[in-house]
C-alpha cells in the first residue's frame, strides 16, 4: 500500500504532559447538535498507517499526509450514508511528546484534507498502563459506536494492524485488516492472523468491498 508523498523523518520534543486530559479514552464527536439520528452505519479506520502516513508520535499538522486511496474510499462509503471515525493508540501522549492540543491539531489537518469525519476516539496511555482503552481492548470502538448511536454489528473497522483488527472484534464490530505499508516491492496483503477477519489491498478495495457485500 503507497504513501500519498514519501515519509519525512521527525523527531519529536518532549513537552510537559497534562494529566488532566489524559483519562480516556480521548473522544470527539464531530456530529454537532443537529445530527438526524443514527447512521445506518457506520466505518471507524485506524490512523497511522491507514488514513495517514505513519509519523511517529505525531502531532505537526505540517506532516500529515493521507494514504493512498483514502479520500476514494471516503467518498464513496460518504456517498452510500455511512458514518465515519477513526479509532486510535497515541502513546505519545504518555510518554510526553504530544499533548490534547496536538492531536486536535493533526485531526483538524486530517478532515481540511479529507472532508468531515464524525468521530475520533484516541487512547492516549502507554502500554505500561493497563489502561482498558489501549487497542487491542475494545473500548475505543465501543467508545466511538455509543458516540454514533450505533451497536458494533453495524460498524466495520478498517487497520493496518492486528491490534486494531482484534479491537474491532472483540467489540463485536466487523474487521478489514490492511497490509502495513512497506516498500513498493513488498505487495499484496500479508494474512491474517485472526479469524472471521477479511482483507483487502488499500483503503479504496476495503470500502468497495464494504458497498459490495
């Protein structure tokens, strides 16, 4: 799967933590006041690596860059009413390097590029912290799923990673796991490791297989 752009190399600053924001999970809801009830579905993707280039502890609105095909799948899964989210892991923030500010910052940057998105719910814990948010537990998509008013069967998450996919399971949400982006001479998608789990090559063959089934 190709990257919109080539990585460009970042090393975060440490920066004071703000442990008044860090119980999670971390959840913004875009919808507003005047959303007309529940979707009748609903696909919640990873971030990095599935919506957006991977950088590591990001939170630089400057380096975000969405992953090939995204804003396809976007609008074709906008155009047939599904809701849409991202689900999340920002270690980052635990260990210091980012705070609430830059993950709204780099979320605002997604959406001016890729069109609203209704839902974020991002863990911000370390995997020390046994925190029950951390994917693969399933509290961010259940998270996300009660924001959209619907029960996980109508939601399908869509992530480079088993960790997502298991997350969405667990939930019991429906799963497409994607392969970790890699060099271009590394193709095809590697297999799943998780059963009841489908795959598919990039972001645009997912929702095409979403609006197919």
């Amino acid at each position: 799967m190709a990257y919109l752009g080539e990585p460009v190399p970042t090393v975060p600053q440490p920066r004071p933590s703000d442990h008044r924001d860090r119980p999670g999970p971390w959840l913004f809801d875009h919808r507003g006041a005047d959303a007309a009830g529940a979707p009748a579905g609903a696909v919640l993707f990873g971030r990095d690596g599935t919506l957006l280039q991977d950088v590591s502890c990001n939170g630089d609105p400057a380096m975000v860059h969405p992953m090939a095909g995204v804003r396809a799948a976007l609008a074709a899964l906008r155009a047939a009413g599904f809701a849409l989210g991202v689900v999340s892991n920002q270690p980052g923030v635990a260990r210091g390097l980012i705070g609430l500010d830059q993950v709204e910052a780099v979320q605002a940057r997604a959406e001016t590029l890729l069109g609203p998105l209704d839902v974020w719910a991002v863990c911000p814990h370390g995997s020390h912290e046994d925190c029950g948010c951390r994917m693969p537990a399933p509290a961010l998509v259940t998270a996300a799923c009660r924001a959209l008013g619907l029960p996980p069967a109508r939601v399908t998450v869509i992530g480079c990673s088993d960790e997502v996919a298991t997350a969405a399971m667990a939930a019991g949400a429906h799963a497409i796991r994607l392969p970790v982006a890699a060099p271009r001479t590394n193709t095809g998608c590697p297999p799943c490791t998780l059963t009841i789990c489908r795959t598919a090559d990039d972001p645009e063959l997912a929702a095409d297989l979403l609006l197919r089934r």
